[in-house]
C-alpha cells in the first residue's frame, strides 16, 4: 500500500477528490496533508476523511521541517494540489518522480513564478485562446517544468469569463487528477 502526501495551500478541492478517491483503494492511501497555511482550508477536509495534518512555514520547509515529517509518516508520494511555494531541492530529490503537480493550464504555456489559480485563467482569457486544460507533470526545480505526464483540454466560449474558464478547468482537475496519480503508482 503506497502512502501519498497532499501538499495544498488553499481550499483543497482536488486534495479531497483525491482522499474520495484512495478512500477505499488497496493501491494507495491518503496519509497526510501538509499546508504553509495554517488557515487553508484543505486542514477542515482532511478532518472529514480523518486524514493527519501537518502545517508549516516557508522557512521550516526550506530547513527541512517538511522532509523529515514526510520520511517519519513513510510517505511514498507527494501530490501537489495547489501549493504554492517552490519546491527545495533536497525535497526533490528525495521522491525523485514521485513528485506531482497539477497545473490550471496547457504547459508550457501559462506556466512559471506567479502563475496560478485565477492568474492562469485570466492570462488564458486575455489572449484570447479557444482552448485550456489541465496538466499533470512531474516536480523538479523549476516551476512548472517537470515532464509532462497528462494532458486535457476544454474548449472556451468567447463570452466565458475567466470564472467560468476556472469552473471548467476545475471540471477537469477533479475527473483526471486522481485517476492519473493511480496510474502512475505501480
């Protein structure tokens, strides 16, 4: 049975897809979730499927707080579903590709520093694009650059507004992501 760290930094909705889902798994479990927030959300969500949680700083993380939690609750992999904060390098390289993250957009486009959530959405709107979607790649130490293990895409309707850009894209999230972290646990 493989144990999965959820690390989010803010309401959680695809970390409790992802609980739902591995609720009655015999692949995996949903061991922990960890947030720099101590406010997040996702802390109220975990409780609803009796999921430990763990909050910490962006200096403990970087001090390696993060990474000795993780290897003291034998986590297998870590999932990012919007966290927020860059990945240290020691972190990295302890789960090497068994680090993923979900991304609001169709990388490499709309990717890197600063790009997330509704920013995403609005810079998909504000080009004008027919198309977004989601991606599923692997963490390394750049944002957004890892390799890129799913795709899917959504139309977008020139009357959308970048919150019904975010409703789909969502949509999308929420159907794939715990789907394609099963696929990848062997």
């Amino acid at each position: 049975m493989q144990r999965l760290a959820i690390l989010a930094s803010g309401s959680g909705s695809n970390a409790e897809k992802i609980m739902e889902y591995f609720q009655k798994s015999k692949k995996a479990s949903v061991a922990l979730i960890a947030s720099n927030k101590t406010d997040a959300f996702v802390l109220e969500r975990a409780k609803k499927f009796q999921v430990p949680t763990f909050t910490f700083s962006r200096k403990e993380m970087q001090e390696g707080k993060l990474l000795e939690k993780l290897k003291q609750e034998k986590i297998d992999w870590v999932i990012l579903a919007g966290f927020l904060l860059k990945i240290p390098e020691d972190l990295i390289r302890a789960f090497p590709d068994r680090m993923v993250n979900i991304h609001p957009a169709l990388l490499p486009n709309y990717g890197g520093k600063g790009m997330y959530g509704m920013h995403v959405h609005e810079a998909v709107k504000a080009a004008g694009d027919e198309s977004t979607g989601i991606t599923i790649h692997l963490v390394n130490e750049n944002y957004d650059d890892g390799k890129i293990i799913f795709q899917s895409a959504t139309a977008i309707d020139p009357t959308d507004t970048p919150e019904d850009i975010a409703q789909k894209v969502h949509a999308l999230e929420h159907r794939y992501f715990p789907e394609v972290i099963e696929s990848l646990i062997k």
